[in-house]
C-alpha cells in the first residue's frame, strides 16, 4: 500500500479545520467535546501526524477557555470565530487557536459578538497596543534573546500587538533610549531584561525636559530574561516570561512611586531615580560587590551573606530619617489602614495627571541640616550597622520577600535594618525566613515605613547598590516621588507576600 503524503496532509487539514461548537458563558467557551480532533497553531500551521508527536495538552482542545486566556477573536465567515488563545504546557504557555461556532450568542451580528468577547477578554486593558520591547542580550547570562523569541514572542503576534524589538548594545544604553525615545508612538516599554534595564530607561525619561509626559504616557514593564528581576515577581507574579507576556497584556495599569536618590552637592548634585531598592552594609557588600564571583551563578549572593554575617562585618554609618511607622505595631496598623484605603482610591488614582509637580524634590539638600522631624539614627547603632536595606517592591528576587508590607503608592518606603552585634543564630533565623517574609516580624530586625532618608557611609570602602547597580561610595538621600510610575500589576497590586496574615 502506499502512502499519499498529500492527500493526508489535506485530509488532516479539513479534519482540523473543523469547526468546535460552544457555549459562552461569564467566564469563557465551554467546548463541545463531540470528537477529539486537531487544532490550528497561532502561526496558521496544522498539527498533523507528520510532525514531532505533540504533547498531548497541545493536540486536543481544552475543555473550557476563559476570557483571562483568551488572545484574540476574528471572524472567520457569517458564522465562525476564530479564537486564539493560551496553553499551559510545562509551566509556560504558548499559544494555540481554535475555529468555532458559538451555539447560544446573545446577539445575532457577529461584528457585535466579536467585540462583545474582545472587551471580555480584556476587561482590565486594551488590546493590540504599540509596544516597544527593549531587550539586553546579555541579560540572563546571555539567555534574555532567546526567552523572548521563545517564549515571548508567539503570544504577542497571536494577539496582534504591534511591537518593535531593540536590542541594547552598549552599558548604559537603556538611558539613551529612554532620553531620545519618540513617547507618541508606544504606549507600553517592555523590557525583556533583568532589573537593570528598567532602571536605566526609567532614568533615561527622567533626564527630558518633559519627564512628566513621558511618565503619564509610557507603561513600563518587564518580562523576566535577566538575572535580577524584582519587577517581574513582584508585579505579574512570575519569573516565567510567558506568563508576564500574558499579564503585560491582561493586568491593570497601575500607579506606583518612584524613589528619588539624590548624591554629590552644588554642581556635582545628582538625583537618579530608583524602583526596587536601596542597599548599604551586607546586602550591598554581597549584591554589586561580589560581582567577580559572577562565574559562580546566583549562589555568589548567599555565600557572600553567610561570610559576612558569621564574620560579623559592620558597616559604619551615620543616618536620618523622617518616618512614617516607626514601630512595628505602627507599621501593622499603617498598613491596614492603607490597605483598606487604597482599595476605595484605586479609581481615582488611576485618573490622576502626573505633573512636574510630582518630580519637585522636598527636603534639604545634603549639605544642608537634617529637617527637625527627622529623627537621627541611634549612634551605637549606625556604627555597628549590618544590614541597610530600603525597597518598594516586595520580592527583590527569587524567594526573597525582602519587603514583605510594601504598598504600590502609599507614598512610603519600607526600611528594613539589622545590627551586626545581634547572636549569629538570631540573624541567621532572621535571614532563613526571608523567603516567607516573617523575618520582619523578628524583634532583632528593625523594620519601619519611612518617607525619607539620609544616610552617610563611613566605612572605609564599601558598596552602595540601588536597584541592583553600583552606586558612588558616598552621602545619598532619598525622598519619594508619589504615583510616578505607571507599570502592570496583577490584580492592580503587588502579589500577596502573607503579610496581610500577620496583622492583628
Ligand atoms: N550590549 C550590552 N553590552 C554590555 N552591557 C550591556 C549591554 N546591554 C545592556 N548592558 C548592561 O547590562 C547590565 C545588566 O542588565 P540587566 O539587568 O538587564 O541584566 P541581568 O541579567 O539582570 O544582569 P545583572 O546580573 O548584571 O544584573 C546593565 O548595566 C546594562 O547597562
């Protein structure tokens, strides 16, 4: 007997083009299932058994597609959808496509049907938006090119964005795209990328004339391709790039405060703007200044963190602070009262202009006195510093809920503080519980809401890392820009770290 490859292939594709019945309901497409088949890729080609056996979550039409899913729906003639959607296979996702009939259509025109399904599917956001991607090549260990256009890639093209790929191809070049950038043709810079790419571009549109502007038009997200992606995890939820895709399209836009740091006096004064964190002592010594053990892989981080603390290395210094929650019953209560409050604002933070207004720095300069309602740091205390570590996002990394209390835009910081005189046994049970976030709750640890903050080094060499990068050794002080920064988050806030849980 032999083998007609064609008439196969064109057997198969009528097979496969069969169209589904549904059903649509609140939430999605239950399918009817009256025969398994094939389905259609995103890219228009036809599983058939002429290709690498497909898995079998890829070979057969799930059972119900819900709108959070759903990428794209077109009509086909007067009577069928297409409908594109995504997959999980293997912890990621990846898209697929189905044709349908819709049995039960709450209107009869199919144009109305199609943009009925297309608001439903994207409920929180709009769809096919202009999307600038700016990858860094090297993020990752070298990996960020490949994630996207592996695992990035397909699920954009299925939902018709319309994005344009740059590659970074110098240090630093992610300021220049942002100092440059034409903002009226984006409205979505996604970095796929570590940490570091956001943070330059973020600085980048902060050194133009019309900051605020570009602040009020550009979204700025990350799909996680770097090492460090602190914006990935705490905003979408996820270190996988194909579920931030996901999110980038779906989630809610939401308004979150920018950290001013401020450096140098008279005409060396510098302000750069920071997004995750500060650090000094520890976290920074083993951060930025552990970076020629880079070879070792991640692990570098922990290994620096253990020397340090069974070393019991100190790191002199002299700070101020204005707080917001001192103590940490204030701190629970502050945050309660925020999180109930910020659940009624939501909307009308969202319509808020940001205006030069929000980019005005408050305090004194550096060389100036410390206003008189900002307490000064216990001396004994400064001098023995361990750990100085300030932040805005919860998770700085993979498993570590540094700042377990950090809220979106309430306006603060959160200042997490260690002395490096505490038993190594306290801090080492403090440091093991980061990953759940109940370090804070450790009485050795303070932990505090602070709105702004001067700190002075007087080690004699040392690191200072903000976001991630290698800052001059030298005085900083950082205040808030309130509501700056419009990113992506899941729900509208950050991922829920347990906090919530531990206040009474
Ligand atoms: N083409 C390039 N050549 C050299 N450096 C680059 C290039 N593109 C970007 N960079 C730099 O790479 C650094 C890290 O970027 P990013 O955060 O995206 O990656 P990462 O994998 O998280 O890296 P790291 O582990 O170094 O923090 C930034 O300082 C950026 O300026």
């Amino acid at each position: 007997m032999t083998f007609d490859l064609v008439s196969s292939v064109s057997f198969m594709r009528n097979f496969a083009l069969k169209t589904k019945k549904t059903i649509l309901t609140d939430e999605g497409l239950i399918i009817k299932n009256e025969q398994k088949d094939f389905e259609q890729n995103a890219d228009g080609s036809i599983l058939t058994i002429c290709s690498p056996a497909p898995s079998s979550e890829h070979r057969h039409v799930p059972e119900f597609i819900s709108f959070k899913k759903i990428l794209w729906v077109q009509k086909i003639d007067d009577e069928v959808l297409e409908i594109s959607y995504v997959v999980s296979k293997n912890h990621k996702l990846i898209p697929a496509t189905l044709l349908t009939i819709i049995e039960n259509p709450p209107i009869a025109n199919l144009d109305a049907l199609v943009d009925r399904l297309m608001k439903k599917s994207y409920e929180n956001s709009s769809p096919a938006k202009n999307m600038l991607i700016i990858i860094n090549p090297h993020g990752g260990q070298g990996k960020a090119l490949r994630l996207f256009n592996d695992r990035c890639r397909a699920i954009l093209d299925a939902a018709h964005v319309n994005y344009e790929v740059m590659e970074t191809s110098y240090h630093r070049h992610a300021v220049d795209i942002g100092k440059n950038l034409d903002i009226n043709k984006y409205e979505i810079i996604t970095c796929a990328s570590g940490d570091g790419i956001p943070h330059e571009f973020i600085n980048g549109l902060y050194m133009r004339e019309d900051r605020d502007e570009c602040f009020n038009k550009l979204i700025i997200t990350q799909l996680p391709c770097g090492s460090g992606n602190a914006m990935s995890i705490s905003c979408h939820g996820s270190l996988e790039p194909s579920i931030a895709t996901l999110s980038t399209l779906k989630n809610k836009v939401v308004k979150t405060d920018l950290m001013a740091v401020t450096q140098g006096i008279g005409s060396e004064e510098v302000t750069k703007l920071s997004f995750v964190s500060q650090a000094y002592g520890i976290i920074a010594d083993c951060d930025v200044g552990t970076d020629w053990l880079r070879f070792i892989g991640p692990s570098r981080f922990e290994l620096g963190v253990t020397l340090k603390v069974l070393f019991r290395s100190k790191y002199p210094c002299d700070i101020a602070i204005k707080y917001a929650a001192k103590a940490k019953h204030d701190l629970n209560e502050y945050y309660s009262d925020h999180v109930n409050k910020n659940n009624l604002n939501n909307q009308s933070q969202k319509d808020e202009t940001i205006t030069k207004e929000n980019f005005k720095i408050k305090f004194p300069k550096l060389d100036d006195a410390v206003p008189s309602d900002w307490e000064i740091y216990d001396h004994e205390s400064s001098k023995n510093l361990g750990v100085f570590y300030v932040g805005k996002m919860p998770y700085v990394s993979k498993d570590t809920n540094f700042f377990p209390a950090a809220l979106p835009n309430d306006g603060t910081m959160d200042l997490v503080v260690m002395d490096s005189r505490t038993n190594i046994l306290s801090t080492a049970c403090a440091l093991l519980s980061v990953e759940k976030g109940t370090h804070v709750l450790r009485k050795e640890v303070q932990h505090s809401k602070i709105l702004a903050y001067r700190l002075v080094p007087k080690a004699a060499k040392s690191y200072i890392s903000i976001d991630g990068e290698s800052f001059p050794f030298e005085p900083f002080q950082v205040e808030i820009f309130p509501g700056t920064l419009k990113t992506i988050m899941n729900d509208g806030s950050y991922i829920p770290t347990g906090f919530s849980a531990t206040v009474k």
